[in-house]
C-alpha cells in the first residue's frame, strides 16, 4: 500500500496538468471557430499566422 | 543555425513560413491599424479561408486578417482612414460576399464570456468528480479503517474548493430568489450540494463509512452541463442577432453649406440639412426642401407601389429613396422618429411574453417543494424511527435530497433545446427568445402579412413586350435603380434579349426616363407625364408606340408551399396587408387564401390578433414591416424574415434568414418535435424518481446506488434529446 503515497500525488498532479491545459485553451480562445479550424489543419500552406 | 543563414534547403514548414511570418510583423509594426469586421454569408471550406487571407494579406493597406468560419465573420486589421469599400471591393474581386459590420454592436462580448465563465466552472468540476470517482471506486470496492479515511480526506481536499468555486452561479441564483421568498430549481441544488459535502465532512471527521463527495461533484458538473449548452445557444442566437443589427451601419450625409460629410446618426440635430442618395435609406423624420423622387414606403405601410413625393413632402425615418437624390430638413431625430415610437410598442409586448409559463418552469415549480417535503419528511421519519439520531436521519435525509436532485431534469430542456435550434439554425431560422420553440410547436393558426413576406417586395414585369421594344426598354432602364427599372432590365436578361443603345437619355426625378434610340424619343415613366393615356401607372413610350406596363410583386419562394402545407394540415391561414384591395388580391388569388384582409392599418391588426387570442387561437405571425411591429409581439409566436427593418426584427420571436419560406413549415415540425422530447425526458425523471425516492427513504441509498442512478438518468435524457428532429 505504501505505492499510493506516489501514485495519488502523480494521477493528481497528471489530472492537474489536463486542468492547466484546458484553461489555456480558454484563455487563448481556441474554441471562438471550430469549423473554421478543422478545415485550416487541411490546408496545404503552412498556417503561419494563428489566431492572435 | 543562424536565423540569417540564406536558407537554402527548406527543411520544414515552418522554414517556409518564417520569412512570411517575419514580413507580416515587419508590417504591423507601423501604425496602429484599425479592425474592421465583415461578414461573409458564403465562405464555406478551406479553399475560401485560403483565398481570402492570403488574397486580402497582399494588399498593402491590410495589416492582418482572419477568417472565422464559424460565424462566416472576416476580422480585418487595416491602416487607419482606409475606406470600408475598398476591402470589400477587394473581397468581391474574389468572388465572396461581403457585408461591413458594425464593431461598436457586434463588440457585445458579454454573453461570450459569461460562456467561458461556465466553461471554466464545468472544466473545474469535470476534474475534481473524475479524481473524486477514482478514489470512490477504492472506497465502494471495500476499502476500510485508516485506508478509508485517507480517500475520504483526498475527496474531501479536491470536492470542497471546487465545489465552492464550481457551484456558485446555482448560490447565487438561489440566494436572488430567496431573497424574494420565492422557490426555484437552483434551491434544491444548492441544499443538496452544501448538505452533501458538510454532511460527507462531518462523516470523515467521525470516522464513518459513507461519504457523498462524488454525489455533490457530479449534481454540480452535470447541472452545470445543462447550464452551458442553455448559454451557448442563447450566445449563438444572440451573435447571429447583433450581426444583423450591426450590417446596418447608421450613418447621415450632412449638408456643410455645399460640402457633404457623413456622420453618425446620433450626431444629427432637429433642423439639420440632409442629403438622401438615390438607393438609400431615410435616416431621420424630416422634409424635404429640394428634389423631387420616389420613396419605397413598404416597410411602413405595406403598400407595394412607391409614393412620388417632392418639396415640402414629409418623409419618415427607414423609407427607401429610389430615384433622385434629395435634401431634407430633419425635424424630429432619435427617439421622436416615428421608426422609434413603433418600437417603443415591442417592450410593451416583451413583458408579456415573459409571463409565459415554459414546460420547465411548470415542472419546477412541482418539483421544488417536493423535494424539500420528502428530504424533511425522510429526517423526521428517521429521527422518530431511531428515537433521536440526528446523524443517521441526517444522513438518510441528504440521501433523498441527492437523488431526487433534479440533475436529469437540469439537463432535460437545455440538451433537447441546443439539438433543436441546432437544427433551425442550419435551416436558416434563428430562434431569439428562450420559449420560441415551445410557443411554435403549440400554434393552431397563421397570420401573414403580404409585401416584405409572402412576396419580395421587388416588382416583376407582367406585360409581355415584343423583344425590340424590350431590347429599347431595357436600354433606358438599365440607366436607374428604381426597382421597376430593375424589374424591366430583368425581364430582358431572362428571355435573353440584349439591351438595345438609347443615347442622351436623362432623367426627370420622380417621373420617368428620357432618351433617344433611332432618332425617336423613348419615354420610361408615370403615363400623366408621358402625356398619354394608359390604365397603369407607368408606360413605355417609343416614338409614338405607346405600350402600358403592368408589374406585379414577385412571390417568395416556397411561399406557394408554405400555404399549401398550412392546409392540408387544417391550419387556417389569414392575410393581413397595408396594400391596396387589387395587388391584395391578385396576391391571394394565386396563393389560395380566403381570409384576407386590405388597406389595414397597424392598429387594426394588432385589433384582429387580438381577437384570435380572446377566441383561444394561439396564432403564428409572420410579418416584416414596421406596420406589422405591434401585430409581431402581440402574436403567440412571430417570425420575422431577415429583410426586414431592425425593430421588426427585435420584435420577433424568431428570425428567417434563408429566403425560403418552406422553412417555416419545417421549424414547426422540429418545435413540436422538440416540445414532445422534452415531455419524455420529463416521464424519465419522473419514473426515475418513483422507483429511487423509496429505496432512498428507506434507508438503502448508498453512494454507491447515488452515483449509478444519476449518471444512468443524465445519459438517457442526454440521448433522447438527439432524438429530435
């Protein structure tokens, strides 16, 4: 039993880290056009100028 | 590498794309650059994003743009004073349509962060029940003693903050109507989130063996579930809403002495001269003191012909000009205009239609006291049971609480209301006001209104010319934009007849067109100024050939459609229109309408929806002009088409942005469709209820039982809901 005292701090931290991700995601709006970015991942040219 | 190294082999994108990234900033330094919005109605796949931003970006006035395919919306960094007309030119050059919008309306940003507020809260609490379940599980697997209490304490650690910070629009909501001594859905839900995490916190104190953590995280993150979707669809509606408001850009073209300058339209002042294009809208009340032209007055009276007016004419605000530019003195602006005082008559309306009882509210309102009933009636019971355990009935009474939660009823009306106005919104309906849908579905007749609605408002021309006379008609109307001109022009590239060459043509305002084609003098216009006699307003006069045009409204599609389905289904139809008897009829006639109606004035319509409504008709209207306003918001459910002026639009229930009129029919079947969606989710919670409340009651809830019965209820509702079509 002693693996817990590792293995609960490492799932909360990795369940943590999902958090953080998701948050910056929000803040960098990333979902204002997901139409419009499913189709831009297709595009042949480099996309050079992501969304401020 | 050295960032100055030539490049020579490109390795990677990104090494193609450096050198442009790098001009591009080089670029924006200079100058700070103004944003300009447009919106593009027909972008619609990669290739359009592609062509337009690398297209638009070559431009040397354009700093930065972005397409956003979502919104069909283009966000245009430019060099400051670059006019709006040279980026649209540019994007027309493409092939796309463009239409400026307004920033100052569509900056409306707060609905758009108060969905990312509750994004932020729903990821919070999707975390905290994920990691909360896990050590559950441990814990419902037979966990014990000091293993038990640490999992407890975990839970504890995570549920506590999160169910503070996650939770809180439900305390507030709570906490605004208990203020009021009022009950609604959020009450119950802050009971059993609080009572459930206190109660769990006690439980871990004393050693006990069940705790409720996950219970009270996942009431909070399905509710807040529901809570979402409601919000995203109201911001859609409500971004598609300003987005229509802002292409009206509201601007005047004052008269400085002899110069002319455009100013915001709140800048005019009672006395002011304006200029008024031909082709553009009348800004404010006003008169006119030099000219003489056509005004479209459709939009406020549903009269189809225009009106001739000259000096000293009054002119209202929203009125089209059509053929020669004239000068008007403002005499009332802003508020006065009588645009404004129609749609003063929309509030008035909005109250009352907020009285509406939606399915949800009459669910919550049984609902509500139940639950606080049987949660107390299950801690009195088992205090008397038990001869005073508090702890004990305590727990049985959070236990009733968390289950008869109304979680799947939370989530029972948002899910089924995101699918449906999904639907409608793809079919080009956008649904404004939160019970629309449930007030179409539960229509028993139609109202409609003829000029703007059922037809386009545009004349087409019925007289068939021979193809010279129409060659020679369609060279002289092509020089103006009134719309009968149009109808002519059009008439002549429909039966593919080339426009023949009418030389020194010029244009009497108000009256007609003069030229000359062959050495004879073609005359377009009224018959009384032509100097001749016809039976229709306007004739076609070459040399001494004198032919009489009739023109009729040209009919919307789908409108044909729409009245049929209406019919078969026994749904009566009744037109309305501010026009004259004849187009009225010839309009009815071809459509198949008996109950129609001429010549009304907006007071005798909202006379005549009113009396429906008193003989218990739940009547749908469907109108567009100004005339039509207090006839919108009177009626149990309104539509609008997208045509129409902006108070008409306010008005509305519900806006028809597709030009097809087939739509309606097909949104009422997706209303009801929705509305009986809504009622089974309903009878799952209630059967849900029925079977878990007395197991609760009895004391066998565990937070086990809680967690299973809970999800299982959200996932079915959530499912069903899919099922709407």
């Amino acid at each position: 039993m002693e693996v817990l005292v590792i293995l609960i701090p490492v799932s909360l931290c990795l369940g943590a880290l999902g958090l953080v991700g998701f948050f910056w995601t929000m803040k960098s709006r990333q979902y204002e056009d997901p139409e419009g970015d499913a189709v831009r991942i297709l595009r042949t040219d480099y996309d050079d100028s992501p969304a401020p | 590498m050295n960032i100055d190294q030539p490049a020579g082999v490109m390795a990677c994108p990104a090494c193609i794309a450096t050198p442009a990234a790098m001009s591009r900033a080089a670029k924006t330094v200079d100058a700070a650059s103004v944003e300009y919005q447009f919106s593009l109605p027909t972008v619609h796949c990669a290739a359009c994003i592609q062509t337009i931003e690398t297209q638009l970006s070559n431009l040397d006035y354009v700093d930065d743009v972005r397409v956003n395919l979502t919104r069909k919306r283009a966000t245009v960094h430019a060099r400051p004073q670059t006019p709006e007309q040279d980026i649209i030119s540019a994007i027309s050059a493409l092939g796309y349509e463009a239409v400026p919008l307004d920033s100052a309306t569509l900056s409306a940003g707060e609905t758009d962060r108060a969905a990312r507020d509750l994004a932020m809260r729903l990821g919070v609490a999707g975390f905290a029940m994920m990691n909360v379940m896990l050590l559950s599980v441990a814990v419902w697997s037979g966990a014990s003693d000091a293993t038990r209490d640490l999992f407890h304490w975990l839970s504890a650690l995570i549920t506590l903050p999160t169910v503070l910070f996650s939770a809180r629009p439900f305390y507030t909501s709570a906490w605004r109507v208990i203020r009021v001594g009022r009950l609604n859905m959020d009450v119950p839900i802050t009971l059993a989130i609080l009572l459930a995490s206190g109660m769990s916190l006690f439980e871990t104190i004393s050693h006990g063996d069940h705790a409720y953590f996950d219970a009270a995280l996942s009431l909070t993150f399905f509710l807040l579930a529901g809570r979402y979707l409601d919000q995203k669809m109201r911001s859609v509606a409500r971004s598609a809403a300003t987005e229509l408001a802002a292409m009206e850009v509201p601007t005047a073209l004052r008269m400085n002495g002899t110069d002319m300058e455009t100013v915001a339209i709140q800048d005019v002042v009672v006395g002011d001269v304006l200029m008024v294009q031909a082709g553009g809208k009348v800004p404010v009340d006003g008169r006119i003191i030099s000219g003489v032209t056509d005004m479209d007055r459709s939009f406020l009276t549903g009269e189809s012909d225009p009106v001739s007016v000259g000096i000293n004419s009054d002119v209202n605000a929203g009125e089209i000009n059509l053929s020669a530019p004239v000068q008007i003195q403002a005499t009332a602006v802003g508020e006065d205009t009588l645009l404004h005082s129609l749609a003063d008559l929309v509030s008035v309306a909005e109250s009352a239609k907020s009285r509406y009882n939606s399915l949800a509210d009459r669910a919550a309102r049984i609902y509500a006291p139940a639950v606080h009933l049987l949660a107390i009636a299950a801690f009195v019971l088992w205090m008397w049971l038990t001869a005073g355990d508090v702890r004990v009935a305590m727990n049985i009474a959070v236990a009733v609480l968390i289950i008869t939660c109304p979680c799947a009823l939370g989530l029972a009306v948002p899910a089924v209301s995101t699918v449906a106005s999904g639907r409608l919104f793809k079919s080009g309906i956008l649904v404004k006001h939160a019970t629309a849908l449930e007030r179409l579905a539960e229509i028993d007749a139609v109202v409609l209104d003829k000029t703007g609605t059922l037809t386009f408002g545009l004349p087409e021309l019925v007289t068939q010319l021979s193809d010279d006379d129409l060659a020679v008609a369609a060279g002289i109307a092509r020089q103006s934009a009134h719309p009968r001109s149009k109808a002519i022009v059009q008439a002549a590239s429909a039966r593919g007849v080339s426009a023949a060459t009418v030389a020194e043509i010029t244009e009497e305002p108000g009256m007609g067109l003069e030229g000359r084609h062959n050495g004879e003098t073609v005359r377009l216009g009224r018959a009384v100024w032509a100097g001749c006699v016809s039976s229709t307003m306007t004739v076609l006069q070459i040399g001494t050939n004198v032919h009489s045009l009739e023109f009729r409204d040209s009919l919307r599609d789908g409108a044909a459609d729409l009245i049929d389905a209406f019919k078969t289904r026994g749904i009566p139809v009744s037109l309305l229109s501010g026009d004259v008897k004849m187009a009225v009829d010839q309009v009815a006639d071809e459509l198949g309408i008996d109950n129609k109606f001429h010549e009304m004035l907006p007071q005798d319509k909202i006379e005549f929806l009113n009396q429906c409504t008193q003989s218990g008709q739940k009547v749908l209207m469907i109108g567009d002009g100004l005339n039509d306003v207090g006839a919108l918001s009177v009626a149990h459910v309104s539509i609008a088409p997208a045509s129409a002026l902006e108070a008409t639009r306010v008005a509305a229930d519900m806006v028809l942005v597709s030009p097809d009129l087939r739509n309606v029919f097909s949104a009422i079947g997706t209303a009801r469709s929705a509305r009986s969606r809504i009622l089974e989710n309903f009878s799952v919670a209630a059967v849900y209820n029925m079977i878990a409340v007395p197991i609760a009651f009895a004391g066998f809830a565990t937070p086990l039982a809680a967690a299973i019965a809970m999800s299982t209820s959200s996932i079915i509702v959530s499912l069903n809901a899919l099922r709407t079509r």
